[in-house]
C-alpha cells in the first residue's frame, strides 16, 4: 500500500477536475447542479480515503469516516421541510454533528497526534473545509448551495496537495502545502474573479456607457433579452429588492421573475434595461482548481516573489 497516497491523489485530481468541469459547463447554461453529481464525487473521495488510511489503523480510519460522513451529509436534502421531526431539527441535529466531529477529532490529536497511528492530516483538511464552505455559505459569500457543495466535495477528493505539479517558489510551498487544497482553489477562483468586472467595463466602453460609478458592475441589454439573460435587475426604473432575490431558489423562477420584469418594463415603453452578471462561481472555482494544481495558490505564489 507504499503507493496508494500517491496513486489515489493523482486519482482524485483527475476525478475533481472533471467533476467540476462538467458542473462548470451546468452553471453556465442552466445555473443549477444537480445534487447526485456532488453526492458520486463526494463518494468517491470518502471510499478512497478509507482505503489509503485504512493500512493506519483503526483510529484513523474511524476518524476519516466521521469527516467524510459530516462533509456528505450537506450533499443529501435530508434536512428539507416536510421530512417530518428530522426537517424540524435539522438545525439543531447538524450543530450536534458539527461539535461532535471537531471534539472527537481534537480530543484524537491532542491524546495521539498526527500521522501514523494518530489523526490523519487529510482528516483534519476536510474538518477545516467543511466549517469554512459552511461559514461562506450562512455569511452570503458562497452565494448558492451548490458553490458551498462543490468546495467540500474538493476537500474530499483532494483534502492536501503536497507538491504542486509545476513549479512554485519553495518558501511558498511551506505554506500552500499545509493550506487545505480547497482553500488554495478558493484564493485562486477569487483572484480569477477579478476578470468579472474587467470584462462588464469592456462592454461598456465598447458600447460608450462607461461610468465609474456603475461601468465596472453593470450594463445594459434589450428588455426582451431579460428572461434569455442570466442577470439581475440593477436599473433604476426598476427597483429590485433583496428579499426578491432571496426568494428565488430555481433557475426556473428566476427565469418566470425576468420574464415578469421584462413585461414590467415594456408595459411602461422602456426598451433597454441595466443589469448585472448572475456570476457562474462554480466556472470560477473548476479554474481554480485547475491553477491550484498546477501552481498551488497564486497570492502566496506572488507574495513570496516579490
């Protein structure tokens, strides 16, 4: 089993950028992900860190299950309404699995350490992923389930990557190489991010609407195109509010809710409408992915060069 780290990382590279393209191309045509795409990949991840840490013992194997099963219970709907007392306590039930696992996990480490016959390192990075995708998430930075979804899944499959597979400054790999891998891909999706509004103030000056109050966030699009367009309202002659956005939860609603605004507009003989990007993150975070593996994480990369 001397090989099966490696042999399984490898794998579980190849296996979570070609999940993460497929769930890029998704997002980009339909911004929904389908639930049994996170829950095939995060199954993958969980079985074949089984097998690498099963040879440890029987600690660390029983560590690894509990992180894995905490970081794939938020791929299955179990806690929706209508599931009866579960539904109900779904809160609560998830916040005892949250403290359960990280006092199990702490209470390993501090009696056995890392390592060995201890608490596996990958173990520790999946812990990490999860509580920081879940934070992301209730704080509105990962704004959809499925961009929360796709980062733990990335932390099963890939929860350390050692050694980039080009080249990095080596004081930069002392950091990135006990950085989760989820975290490096997150930095490097956010850095890709900047490319977002680069490419609205193109449009704008190409079109002779730049302004710097609005150029770098918002453009303007024929109001029949609203309901082809993933986008959100942002002109003033149509005052959107957040709980408006908040309560649309499918592509299909908010598909209904442009095709509403749209006869909104036209009613009132408005013909061009201001609007911003429904960013695709996933396309960002598949990318970053990409450049974690290649180049670990782009902003240490930098910092430790300059």
């Amino acid at each position: 089993m001397a090989g099966a780290g490696p042999l399984w990382l490898d794998f579980g590279v190849v296996v979570l950028l070609a999940g993460l393209g497929i769930a890029a191309v998704l997002d980009a045509r339909t911004r929904e992900v389908p639930d049994r795409l996170w829950q095939l990949l995060g199954a993958l991840g969980a079985i074949g860190g089984a097998v690498v840490i099963a040879p440890d013992g029987w600690l660390p194997l029983v560590v690894w299950i509990l992180v894995a099963g905490l970081a794939l219970e938020h791929m299955f709907a179990w806690d929706a309404e209508g599931r009866g007392w579960v539904g109900e306590w779904a809160d609560l039930i998830e916040l005892v699995a949250y403290l359960g696992v990280t006092v199990i996990v702490g209470l390993a480490a501090y009696r056995l350490g890392f390592g060995g016959g201890g608490v596996p390192p990958a173990a520790v990075a999946v812990l990490v992923t999860v509580i920081i995708a879940r934070l992301l998430f209730e704080g509105g930075v990962l704004y959809g389930g499925a961009d929360a979804k796709a980062l733990i899944v990335a932390g099963v499959l890939v929860p350390l990557l050692p050694v980039p597979w080009l080249g990095v400054p080596a004081n930069a790999l002392l950091v990135t190489s006990f950085v989760p891998y989820a975290v490096n891909l997150l930095m490097d999706a956010a850095v890709l991010s900047v490319v977002i509004p680069l490419a609205v103030a193109l449009r704008n000056l190409r079109r002779g609407e730049f302004s710097l109050r609005s150029g770098f966030t918002t453009y303007t699009i024929p109001v029949d195109e609203l309901p082809r367009r993933y986008v959100w309202v942002r002109d003033p002659a149509r005052p959107t509010t957040l709980a408006e956005e908040e309560a649309i939860e499918t592509s299909e609603e908010d598909r209904a809710w442009r095709a509403k605004v749209a006869q909104e507009l036209k009613s009132r003989g408005i013909d061009r409408v201001r609007v911003g990007p429904q960013l695709p993150f996933i396309v960002l975070m598949a990318a970053g992915a990409l450049g974690a593996v290649l180049f670990g994480n782009w902003i240490i990369d930098l910092l430790a060069v300059v």
